[in-house]
C-alpha cells in the first residue's frame, strides 16, 4: 500500500485542512492541554500539515489518558519520583505538547527496562 501524504491524509481524515484547524483551534480555546505559543499573527493555519496531524493526534490521545495537560506533567512528575520539584515542573510547564509526550514516553518506557 502506499503512504499517503500529509495533504491525503488530512482529506480522508478531515475532508480539508480548514476542518482539521477548526478541531485543533477548539482544542486550543480550552486551555486544558496547549499552553499559549500561538503566533497570533500567522495561526495555526500557516503550520505544515505534517506537524498539524502530529499535534492533533498528541493532544487527542493525552485527553483521552490525562484530560489535561497538568495531569501528565503531575503524572511524569511521579515516575521520576520528584514530585515536590517546583522547578522541574515550572520546566516542563514551558514545553511543548509533543516534546513532553514523548518525553513521558521516553521515562515510561526506561522505567519498564529497569523492572526487567
């Protein structure tokens, strides 16, 4: 089968691009799980579709397992055993969404090697 590309993928998934922003614009107004990096001037309509698909797919399965954004960083906090770390979590605060999932990833999937 051949890979379809990020335009192709947001046409069977979305119908269109302007769709797909609508979703992620509601996911944003929120507040719940983005913090405020948005160029204003541009919008989330000038990013590529590529991070488009990629941010939409992050943020919709950290709601489905945390609801928020300040639940997986408590979350990861935990697995690190450094929850009274203010300034650990002030860190993880100013991350992007996608950097902090795979950062999350990342300490899971160590934390399952040591258990071996």
């Amino acid at each position: 089968m051949v890979k379809l590309t990020p335009l192709q993928e947001i046409k069977e998934r979305f119908g269109s691009k302007d769709k797909l922003v609508k979703e992620l614009k509601a996911l944003f107004d929120k507040g719940e799980l983005f913090a405020e990096r948005l160029n204003p001037e541009k919008g989330i309509a000038h990013v590529a579709n590529r991070k488009l698909l990629k941010l939409y797919d992050v943020a919709n399965e950290i709601k489905e397992r945390f609801s928020t954004r300040a639940k997986l960083t408590e979350d990861l906090l935990k697995m690190l055993k450094r929850e009274k770390d203010t300034g650990l979590k002030e860190r993880f605060d100013k991350w992007g969404l996608p950097r902090l999932w795979d950062h999350y990833k990342a300490v899971a999937q160590g934390i399952g090697k040591k258990k071996d």
